[in-house]
C-alpha cells in the first residue's frame, strides 16, 4: 500500500516520490520560520527550520555567503559542501539545539536524510528587500529558498525525490552601517568629495568584503573663504548619495565610475527645507581659518534617503558628521 501511495504522491501531487521505506509520513515545514545560528561550528553558516521534532537543514560552506542583500535569483548545485538535510528526533527539537556551542544530550536523532555528495539538483535562492520600510534598522531582505530536483537518502537506502520543494523565506538585516567617523575625507576632480569605509559583516568564520561609499557632490562656491558656518539644504545642486559596494573601491574607480565591484545597494538623498528646527536635509558648513588654510566641518543633518529602485524604502539619518575638508587660500 505503501508503494501505492507514493506513485499516487508523484502522478497528483508532483512533489515527491519515494522509492525506499520512509520513517516519516509528512514533510511540512511551511509555517515554520527559517533560522541561524553563529556560534555553532556544526551549524555555521547554515540555516534551518524547525516542526517539533524535525528539523530541515540547509548546510553551506563556511566560506561561501550565499544570501547577499542584491535584488536577483541565485542558484547553487547540490554538492559536499551544499548540502539539504531532514532530521527525526525522539522529541521536540528547539534553536538551543543547534545554537548551542555544546549541544544538549537530548533529544537524539532517531532517523536523518541527506543529499548525496554527488548529486542532482539546486538550491535556488530569490532576493528582494522588503518594501515600504523606514527605518535603516528595518532595511531589510527576503530570501525566497526553493529546492529543485533534489533526492534525500537515509542510511537504508530509502530515497525520496523532490522535483520542487519550496523551503521558504530566509530574511538578513540590512549591511548599511554609515561608519565613516574615521573614513578620509576624498577628492575627485570634478570636486566631488566622498568617504570610503571598508565593512566587513557576517558571521565570525565568514565575513563579506563589503564597502561602503557615501558622496556629496556640492559646488565649490559653498565653502566659503573666511570664518562663519552657514546651512544649505539638499536639493538639485546639492546632492549626497550612499552605495554599498560587492568589494574594494579605490578612489580612482569611483572617480571614474570605471572598475567598480558590484553595486549592492544605493540611496539618493530627498531635497531638503530649512524651516528652523523642523528643517530637513541640511549641509551644514562651519568654517574656520587655520593660517592659509580653511577648516570646512561638515555636518549633515536629518537626511532622508531613498533607496535607488522598484521599491519605496527610505531612512533618515539625523546627524551625520562627514568631517573636516581643508582648502586654501
């Protein structure tokens, strides 16, 4: 009978067939949320979902970040190091027993299947950011994870195929981190002055080699020659712009807009208001005179920025000091 109603799974249902003797009769994760975990070796750089006591694992290398908040579809072949994992327990299995550096005694797994090292199939993972946020806390990433003709195996030989099997959505924060207290004020020589921080995020075995570029691109006349502070406002002239960056940027590439590594991410700042203490999008420039030279102290403050895209995310940033930029007399 068992046999019956796996060829009927496979003729009606088109999911799944099972040409061995599975221990489990169901296989339904789709109200589960998909975690991780960073201080597990076991578990690193892996996610998983959890149906009380089963567990679904998806095990990536621990030098391959698979999920990067860039708007597209990604697909990765099963393999060694790509690998789909289904688990029984001899009771409810919790985070604390992944997330755990020693994991508890208990339970104990009763049944796993796996993906064969050399096998069929992929991993198929579609990102897009989460639309209508207004916070960067809240800039965040869905990633839509879909099992494509995969077969998991059991030490018994028992297989069962899935021709498409959707995991589900994985979601990681945003990468925006505007740290440039430290960054060096730079120059292009269409007088565009910007700041380039190396960030790198992820977990401690794993980080992306991210950077961040922030750019104002104001004309010269606004910093003017003599001691004074004076505010202006973003707007058609005056313009500041946010990109995070796949890589290392140098200035020349960035300059030149030639060389540059993938763009994640852009932000174009909205036009600003001066209106006392409710004004928005302010460049504020205090000026002071250090013998032949002139200390401009850049300050931005309340920013709003909108992400360049399909979608509607802004942030604003309060206050953002861009540095001190020296000219001459």
């Amino acid at each position: 009978m068992k046999k019956y109603l796996g060829i009927l799974s496979c003729l009606f249902l088109l999911s799944a067939c099972d040409d061995g003797d599975m221990t489990f009769d169901s296989f339904d994760f789709s109200t589960a949320i998909a975690a991780s975990c960073t201080n597990n070796a076991d578990v690193l750089n892996s996610v998983f979902k959890l149906n009380n006591n089963e567990a679904l694992l998806i095990k990536f290398p621990t030098n391959v970040f698979p999920f990067k908040n860039v708007e597209g579809i990604s697909s990765l072949p099963i393999s060694a190091d790509n690998k789909i994992i289904y688990r029984v327990f001899n009771g409810p299995v919790t985070n604390a027993y992944f997330c755990s550096i020693i994991p508890p005694v208990s339970p104990t797994v009763v049944d796993e299947w796996s993906t064969a090292d050399q096998s069929s199939g992929s991993i198929e993972i579609r990102t897009t950011p989460v639309d209508n946020t207004t916070k960067r806390e809240e800039a965040k990433y869905d990633h839509i994870i879909v099992f494509k003709g995969i077969t998991l195996s059991n030490a018994t030989n028992g297989t069962v195929t899935y021709t498409e099997y959707p995991f589900g959505r994985y979601q990681t924060e945003t990468n925006i981190r505007f740290a440039f207290s430290t960054a060096a004020i730079q120059k292009c020589a269409n007088n565009k002055l910007f700041k380039i921080f190396d960030s790198n995020v992820g977990n401690d075995a794993n980080r992306q080699n991210l950077n961040e570029v922030i750019i104002l691109d104001l004309p010269p006349s606004l910093f003017q020659l003599g001691a004074g502070s004076e505010d202006y406002v973003v707007n058609d002239i005056n313009q500041i712009t946010y990109r995070l960056y796949g890589g290392d940027v140098t200035a020349n590439a960035l300059c030149t807009e030639t060389g540059l590594p993938q763009l994640y991410e852009e932000w174009q700042a909205e036009d600003g208001l001066l209106n006392g203490v409710n004004s928005t999008g302010v460049i504020r420039i205090d000026t002071a005179v250090d013998g032949t030279n002139f200390v401009h102290t850049i300050t931005l403050r309340s920013v709003k920025y909108k992400k360049i895209g399909t979608t509607n995310n802004t942030f604003v940033q309060d206050i953002q000091t861009f540095g001190d930029y020296i000219t001459t007399n």
